[in-house]
C-alpha cells in the first residue's frame, strides 16, 4: 500500500475529517496522528535537544573529600 500525507486542523470538538482521500471506498487504512513538524515539537525542544550525554564515574564524588572545608573542619 502506498502511503499518503495530508495535513488537517482538529475541530473544536476534537475530531478529524479527512476527505478526498486516495484509497477506493472499503479499503483498510492504518492512520497515524502526530502534530505537525514545527509546532509542539519545537516548543519543548530546547538547544540541547538530542546532544548524547554521556556519564563518567556517575558515582564518585564531584570534588574529593579533601576539598571538603566541613570535614578538614571536623577532624581538628
């Protein structure tokens, strides 16, 4: 089956007609629904979008413990 794409605006009551479509009558279609490209997606879409992070040592302490004012503090 070959595809076809239309774009349509969803009515106030939250319905969608399509109308003069390609396919003879009787004919099953699969239909797949998603805003179109420049509107919700860019909205929470910030400059990072899609940048890979990547996490080294995830587990190990940010600075050492010798750095810690409050534990060179505690030990005199």
């Amino acid at each position: 089956m070959q595809a076809y794409h239309t774009t349509s605006k969803i009515s106030q009551a939250g319905a969608l007609v399509l109308t003069g479509l390609p396919f003879p009558p009787g004919d099953e279609v699969e239909v797949t629904v998603q805003p179109k490209q420049g509107t919700l997606g860019q909205i929470f879409r910030g400059p990072l979008a899609g940048v890979p992070v990547e996490y080294i040592s995830p587990t190990e302490p940010a600075v050492p413990p010798e750095d810690w004012e409050a534990l060179n503090n505690a030990s005199s």
